[in-house]
C-alpha cells in the first residue's frame, strides 16, 4: 500500500517542487517505486525532471482518463502524473460535482498498490484541487523557508489540514529550506521553530545555487551536482521520510544509473559502468622506496629507476587520469552499487579504508551520523548541524 504524501504549505516560493524532485529522485533511488503527482497549474514538476509529458492530470480529473494511461516515466522507480495550464480549468468544473474533495483520491486509488509513495505537489493557496490533494494523503511534509511571513504560514497549515481531514491525517515533517547559516536571524527563527514544533522539525536544506540551477537544466541535485550541500541536505533529508515512513531500502531492485542506462538503450549494447581507477605502483626493481599518492611526479615527469646491474631504466609516464581527481564532474558508480548514488546512512559497524575516522562532533561532542552521497562519505551532526564531508575512493560493500 502506498504512503500519500502532500508536500504542502499555503504559501508559494518555499521550494515545494524543489522537495517533491529531490525526495522523490532520492526515493527511486533507493529502490522505492515513486509516483510525483502535480496538481498545481503552473506544471514545474515536468520541468524540473525535463520531461515532456503527452497527457495530463485533466484528462484524469475531468475527461475521466485512467490515471495509469497519462503517466510520464522521469526515471528508473520514478513516474509523473504531469499538470500544465489546462488545469486552470478543471477547478471550477470539480467544484460543482457533489463528490468534489474525493475526485483525486477516486482516480488515484488504483495506483496505490503499485508504488511505495505517492508524492502530490500541491500550490500555495486552498484552492479545490488542493483541499483534493489534503484528502487524499494520509500525511502532509510542510516544507518553510526560514523567514518570518511563512513560519506564520505554518500555523495556517494545521489549522486547515485538521479541518479538512477532521485531524486524520497529520503533518508528519517540518522542512526548512534556504537556511543560511551565517545568518543571525535565520538561526534564531530556526531555533523558534523548533522550540513550537520540536522533533517534526527536520534539519534545514541550506542555501545553495545548485538546488536552483539544476531545474533549469531539467536534472535533479544528485544528477547536477551530487557533492553540493544541497545534495547533501536532501540525502539526508530522504533518510528521515525513509525511517518515519519505516521504508527498507530494496537494493536488488535498483536499475542501473541513469546516464548508464540511456547509453545502453541508444548503443544496444551491454554497458559496464568502470570502477574507480587504482593508484599507480612502481615495481621494486624500478625503485627502492615506496612510491604514494602524494609522492608521484605529473604526468609529463618521468620516474628513472637503476637495475641491479647499475644501467638506468625510464618508466613510461604515468597518465593523469590514474590520479582520482580531487573534484570530479560527477562519479560514476558501478550498477551493483547504484543505490549509492543517495545516501545510505552508515552504521557504526562501518570501518572501510579511507573512511573518516571521528566519531563524535568536534563542537559539541554528540555521536555523528554518517551518510553516503554519489561517492562522497558525509559526517553531520544533528544538534549543531556540523557537515563534513570526503570523497569515497573505494565503493561501499
């Protein structure tokens, strides 16, 4: 049975398409099978995960289209059920049926059983098709942005979820978005909100320009960016909804990355996704000492080396791209580790050569948690929001 969700909050500019991208991508990722609903006119979803939908949610509502016969596949695990002006209309037509706040939840029960959540992303007002996205969830993610006019929005977000839903469905999760940290206010609002709300509220999705220029080029975070804070932030963020909703990561049913995937389509040949290259050794008898990592020489030097019988031996050069950049474009993760792409929160068992060794937050001293991002290992600490992160040079197992 699927967990309805509306990502939700009666005031527009938060990042409410933002979340439904970046929790629903991080979702499929992980293996859960993930359907995005957009009942706002405007139609960002399709833009945002560049997609170009043939039918749309007025042909379900209003034509009485089956729901399953207008969905756009976005990703691997992640299908659309798309909106675009013609919604408009479809809003004063609903209002005069007698049935009018079920009209959603009717065309979307025969999807239930075949997703494991069904994200609906819904406008900034109480309008009919929103009262129709409340009704039909069975929780609501509020996501606010850290400044003063929409924290009091929050307050209006109870007030009409508990009328609508006569106090069946519950605000399950606070999320602040465009926190920035080096700003005084903004951390006292944030600590206000947590001193009303307490552990609803999730840690803050900070600022970062990657989370606005990745819609723009129709990619989500973890494909435009996946070591940026903002991937970071949703990772973890993904990892909360994961434990509130109690959804286990199905690795086996992880499909192959998405650029690996496509490639394979186009070509119709097998891809193999290569694995992180191994540094460079130099053999004994090419030298004495032990060459590392920060002892090898550029690409254009070359090693000399002295045989036992004293004649000089050149090495051939060693490449640049033996050496793991220190900032990649973007990592490639082999197919059977895919589910790396967003995090995994990493248990305290974990002890892989080149993981970070604290264990505690340098500032306050609280147990760090640990995640796994694209290849990067990220250390957070959820009292003072420490992050640190480092690049992942060996797969996790």
């Amino acid at each position: 049975m699927s967990r309805v969700i509306a990502i939700s909050n009666l005031k527009g500019g938060i990042g409410k398409t933002t979340t439904v991208v970046n929790v629903g991508a991080g979702l499929a990722l992980k293996g859960a099978r993930v359907l995005v609903v957009d009942v706002d006119a405007q139609g960002n979803l399709a833009m945002a995960l560049g997609v170009h939908p043939r039918r749309t949610l007025y042909e379900v509502i209003v034509d009485g289209a089956r729901a399953v016969d207008c969905l756009t596949p976005a990703r691997p695990n992640l299908d659309l059920l798309a909106a675009d002006h013609t919604l408009l209309g479809a809003q004063p037509i609903i209002a005069q049926r007698s049935d009018w706040s079920q009209v959603l939840a009717k065309s979307l029960r025969p999807l239930f059983n075949h997703y494991d959540f069904i994200l609906i992303d819904s406008g900034g007002s109480l309008t009919p098709l929103n009262v129709n996205a409340f009704v039909c969830a069975d929780s609501v993610i509020a996501p606010t942005a850290i400044e003063h006019f929409s924290l009091k929005s929050i307050d209006l977000l109870f007030q009409q979820v508990a009328r609508v839903k006569n106090n069946s469905a519950s605000i399950r999760l606070i999320v602040p978005t465009m926190f920035d940290p080096r700003v005084r206010q903004a951390n006292e609002l944030l600590e206000e909100l947590r001193g009303m709300y307490g552990s609803i509220v999730a840690s803050p999705i900070r600022v970062n320009v990657r989370l606005s220029e990745a819609p723009r080029a129709g990619r989500t975070i973890y494909e435009y960016d996946p070591r940026s804070r903002g991937a970071i932030d949703y990772a973890i963020l993904v990892e909360r909804i994961g434990d509130i909703f109690q959804f286990q990561p199905k690795a086996k049913s992880v499909p192959a990355p998405v650029h690996a995937q496509s490639l394979q389509q186009e070509t119709n040949q097998q891809v193999t996704v290569a694995p992180p290259a191994e540094p460079v050794t130099v053999s004994k008898k090419a030298s004495r000492k032990k060459p590392t990592l920060q002892k090898l020489q550029p690409a254009t030097q070359q090693a000399n080396a002295t045989t036992s019988n004293g004649s000089s031996v050149h090495n051939e050069q060693v490449p640049s791209s033996s050496i793991l950049p220190d900032q990649p474009s973007e990592p490639v993760v082999p197919e059977r580790t895919a589910a790396a792409d967003i995090p995994e929160l990493a248990t305290k068992k974990y002890t892989a050569p080149g993981s970070m060794a604290s264990q505690n937050c340098p500032y306050c001293d609280e147990t760090l948690k640990r995640a796994t991002v694209a290849g990067y290992r990220v250390e957070y600490c959820e009292r003072c929001h420490y992050k640190s992160q480092r690049l992942a040079r060996e797969p996790i197992r």
